[in-house]
C-alpha cells in the first residue's frame, strides 16, 4: 500500500511539473514573439511602404494576440496606425512610395476614409508616388485609391461607384408579432433613433435630416474625386447613375476613372519602374505592422495626451457585451480624465471621440469630468465618424471642437423608451397576474401593464429635464444662449461642414489639426502625444476571455454568416442590459 501511495504521488508530482514546465516554456514563447514583435524596423534604402485595404477600418486598431497564434491575425486596420504609417513614410527618405492594395474596403465611416485619404494627399506633397491597384474597387476604397498618382484596376476588374443611401429598419410589427411594444418620451422633433421601434416608416424631419447629411457626404466623395482624377463632378454623377460597377475595363480607362489595366504581376512591374530597379530585383515591402516598428521622429518637448473615446456611452461594461465592440464606459473614463488631470507631465488633452452616444446619465458624469480636467489643462475634442447626441454631451464643454467636414454631429435630445411586454405575457403565454399595494404608484414599472397617462406625464417631465439640461451644458460650453442652442438642438444631426455653420463645432479638419490646437492653447513650441487608454496586453486579453468567455470566434462566425443583420439581433438580444434614458443616434444608421 505504501508503494502504490509513492508511485500516485510520483505520478501527480510529475504531471504538475509537466504542466508547469510547459505552461513556462508557452509563457516564454509568447513574450519572444511579443518582444520580437515590437523590435524597431529597420528600413531598407528604396523602400515602398505597402498599404492593404481589404478587410475592414476602425477607429483604433485593436491586436488580438490569441488570433494571431491561432493564425487569425488582425481583425482589419485602425484608422490611428494608418495616420501614424503614413506620417513616418513621409517622413523617412527611404521610403520612395505608397502602393495601395484594395478591394472589398469598409472603413467605420466616411469621415475616417476622408480622414485617410487626406493623409495620403499630405503624404505626395513630399514628392512620393502613390500607386493603387485592386482587382474590385468598393465605392469607400475607390474615394481613397483616386488620391493616387495612378490607378490600377484587372483588365476583368470593377470599380463601384453608386451614391450612397440610408435605409433604415423598423421592428415595430416584429415586435407586435410577439405582443411587445415600446412606449416612448423624448424631445426633439429630429430625434429619430427611437422611430426603429415606434414606427414603420421615416418621420418626415428624419427624412430631411438624412436626406441632407447622406447628399453632404456625397458631394464631399465627389468633390475629392474629381478633383484628383480630373473629371467633372457632373460627369461623375452620371457615372453613378449608369452603374458604373458593371463597365468593362476599357470604358473605365476611356471615361479616366483608371489609369491602366493590368494583372498582379503587371503591377509589381510598374512599381519596380518607379523604384529603379531590374526585373529580377526583390521590392523592399513594409506593411501596417512594420511600420508600427519604424522609429519616428525623436519625442522632444512636452507630452499631449490623446484620449480615445469609442463606442457606445454606457453607465458601466457589463462583461456579457464585451464581444460586442469598443464601448465608452463611464466609469473607466472619468477615472482616465481624472489620471490626466493629476498628470504634470500631461500639459493638454485631445479627446478624440468617436460615438452616436448612449446612456444620457453616463453622458453626463463623463461631462463633469471633462469640466474638472479643463480647469487644469487645454481640451480640444476631435470628432471622427460620429460625436453625436451623448457624443457631443461629453464634448460640448471643451476648450475647442475639431470635426471632419463629414463627421455626424449634434443630435441635441435625449429620448426614455421602455419595453411593454403584457401582451406576449397576458396574450401569448397566458400568464396572469393580481396586485396589492400601498401606494398610488407602488407598481410603476409593473411587467403586468403598460404605463398609463399619469405615469408617461411623469416620464416626460424627467426626459424634459433631461434635455433642458443637455441644452444648458451645450449653451455653457459653447457660449450661445439656450433660444440660440435650441434653434439647432431638437435632436437634429448635422454634417460637421454645417455644424461650422451652426457654431456647434470651431473648425474642421482631422485629429492633427486638434492635436496643434492643443499645443497652441497650452503654449507649446514642442511637443509629441501618446495615445490613451493603453491597448491591452496578453495578460489583460487573458482576463478579458476569462471574464466573458471564449465566444470570440463564434462571435466572429456569426458576424460573417449574418451580415447587416447581426447588430440588430444583437441590439434586440442586449436592449434589456442598456440604461432606458438614452442620448444616442438611431441604433443602426445602415448608409450604403
């Protein structure tokens, strides 16, 4: 008996320094490939930096160490690495050119393709080239690609080029299928994003607005284009109009929307012309990750923090979403804002925001802290895509406001929209129900019931001050009267190019533009930024799947197999988990 206790605790022992020893072996090995990841890069003389636009464009990159492991790589690019490469190209006399590779591209929005597409027109003012070549142009990579010197296309390729169209979705009758229904308080005529669920059609002030911001994106794609490729914004248009996607190759190099047709190979000979280099001589390529290695320009002076803010504006990250994409989680960040508030090496602050908003409550507590953390140091807000309805709550009260000229903006309103589910219960499941009380309004709130009069009179008293709120925060900080903020609020959207206008925002332009506004309000004659909150590392990705689970490629799965309707069913699967009283876009704006 003795023996057969010291061969189990042998066997035990040994299998636990099997695993120990392993598990530090994987652990070693995974720092060596993170270390080996972020070494400085090297850049041979006569280089072309490469510039994959296949997949998808988010505001920050997000590296997924375990779906690089697994082979996964990343999941798209973040419009933040794709500044940064361009910038250090531009910079660096090794670098001769920028060959852009595209096809299927979606960016986040069309203010982060105006965004990149900028910077590449920057960087040709340094005398570099830029060559495109896809074999199917999507409408967003054929804005971009036509900054370029010159544009390839397959002699059996297509370039899409449509106009854009909002089509929203409604799920009231869905919803009315299973005896549910939403009752609704808001204020602002233009507050449509509740219409998804009240209605079965636009209201005619959504209608406006939309058909006014969609035609504002349009003209500025137009604009850039014809610009750069030397055509008619008329002559485009008509394009457009005759489905242009499905021309042949020689009429898109005949009507000047290609420069030439080639195959791959063709390519890579044109860019060794470029380069000087013979046939049998190997292109010095980087890509996006090796030019996040490329050392930059020395970081003398002083630090500016630049502050990303993505996502929807939630009170708190409930762990069950976390698959669901970059949230603003009010905590994290007024803790954030108080870190940089405190930091003396910190002289100003870029808070770079990219939402359509959220919880109002959160809206606000961000808010404050913006006011405490303006009290130390310069804030300058730079909108991306979207800083709307809660996105400009938190941004309303800072120093000075930066947007794209086709940034979504404004949308000052706020709206309560609370599910009624009696009938699925009473009619569809036959669940009954009796009361007690001691009170008039003991069950408010009740599941048995929807509200009555006296009580939506009462939710629309808190949602009017609510929005009087949000309206005296927006007049405080940009120095309007609340008669003059009104004109403009009642939850109307507007293109940043009119939110100029409006005096909603002071200028328009990109995150560098905000960034030099930063330094001159601090007074700062030199300066470089870094990037807040940090990305996570290994061990917090660890943590993260422990927390909610290791659903990411299933989540990815279904992403893919469902298409547009996966933030839908995802919204309808999650709505009970979000905070009733919203300051937010509609849910999905679905611009094609």
């Amino acid at each position: 008996m003795k023996e057969f206790f010291k061969m189990t605790c042998a066997t035990v022992v040994g299998i636990f320094l099997f695993f120990l020893v392993f598990g530090f072996i994987g652990v070693m090995c995974m720092v060596g490939m993170v270390a080996s990841s972020s070494a400085t890069k090297s850049v041979d003389k006569n280089s072309v930096m490469v510039l994959n636009l296949t997949s998808t464009m988010e505001e920050r990159a997000e590296s997924d160490m375990f779906a690089m492991l697994s082979g996964g790589g990343m999941n798209g690019i973040g419009l933040d690495e794709a500044l940064t490469a361009i910038k250090k190209a531009k910079e660096n006399d090794d670098i001769k050119g920028i060959y852009i590779e595209t096809g299927m591209f979606s960016p986040d929005s069309w203010a982060s393709a105006q965004a990149l597409r900028r910077a590449l027109a920057d960087f040709k003012k340094s005398g570099k080239w830029i060559v495109a070549y896809s074999d199917s142009y999507s409408q967003a990579s054929y804005y971009i690609a036509s900054v370029a010197d010159k544009v390839y296309t397959n002699p059996e390729g297509m370039v899409d080029l449509h106009g854009i169209a909002a089509e929203p979705m409604f799920l009231k009758d869905l919803l009315s299928k299973f005896g549910v229904k939403m009752q609704l308080a808001k204020v602002g005529a233009y507050k449509s994003a509740p219409e998804m669920f009240t209605a079965d059609k636009m209201s005619d002030a959504n209608r406006e607005q939309v058909t006014a911001y969609i035609n504002g994106i349009w003209d500025n794609v137009v604009k850039d284009i014809s610009a750069s490729r030397k055509i008619p914004a008329d002559s485009l248009n008509s394009y457009a109009d005759n489905m242009m996607s499905l021309w042949d190759g020689k009429t898109l190099v005949k009507k000047k929307v290609v420069d030439g047709l080639l195959y791959t190979d063709e390519v890579k000979g044109e860019i060794k012309k470029l380069l000087k280099l013979k046939d049998d001589e190997r292109i010095s390529q980087l890509g996006l990750a090796d030019m996040q290695n490329v050392k930059s320009k020395s970081r003398d002076g002083e630090e500016i923090a630049v502050y990303y803010a993505v996502g929807d504006i939630v009170d708190e990250r409930i762990p069950s979403l976390s698959n669901s994409g970059p949230v603003i989680d009010a905590k994290v960040v007024c803790k954030d804002l108080e870190d940089l508030a405190n930091d003396d090496e910190v002289k100003a602050v870029v808070l770079r925001v990219n939402s359509g908003g959220g919880s109002a409550y959160a809206s606000e507590q961000i808010w404050h802290q913006v006011e405490v953390l303006k009290q130390k140091k310069p804030v300058v807000v730079s909108m991306g895509g979207m800083a709307a309805s809660g996105g400009y709550y938190i941004s309303c009260g800072s120093n000075w406001i930066v947007a794209e000229p086709t940034t979504l903006t404004g949308s000052i309103g706020i709206f309560g929209m609370f599910p009624d589910a009696s009938g699925l219960l009473k009619e569809k499941l036959g669940v009954k129900f009796d009361e007690v009380k001691t009170n008039k309004h003991s069950n408010f709130g009740t599941r048995s019931r929807p509200f009555n009069e006296e009580e939506m009179s009462y939710l629309n008293t808190y949602i009017d001050r609510g929005y009087n709120l949000f309206r005296s925060r927006v007049a405080t900080g940009r120095k309007l009267s609340v008669d003059a903020v009104e004109k403009v609020a009642q939850g109307h959207v507007w293109l940043g190019q009119d939110a100029l206008k409006c005096k909603l925002v002071d200028e328009l332009g990109g995150l560098d533009v905000a960034v030099a506004k930063a330094a001159k309000l601090a007074k700062l004659d030199e300066y470089f930024t870094s990037s807040y909150p940090a990305p996570p590392d290994a061990f917090d990705q660890l943590l993260t799947m422990a927390e909610s689970g290791s659903g990411n490629y299933l989540d990815e799965s279904m992403r893919a197999a469902l298409g547009e309707y996966y933030e839908p069913l995802l919204f309808l699967k999650n709505i009970s988990q979000q905070n009733a009283i919203q300051a937010r876009l509609p849910y999905m704006m679905n611009l094609r």
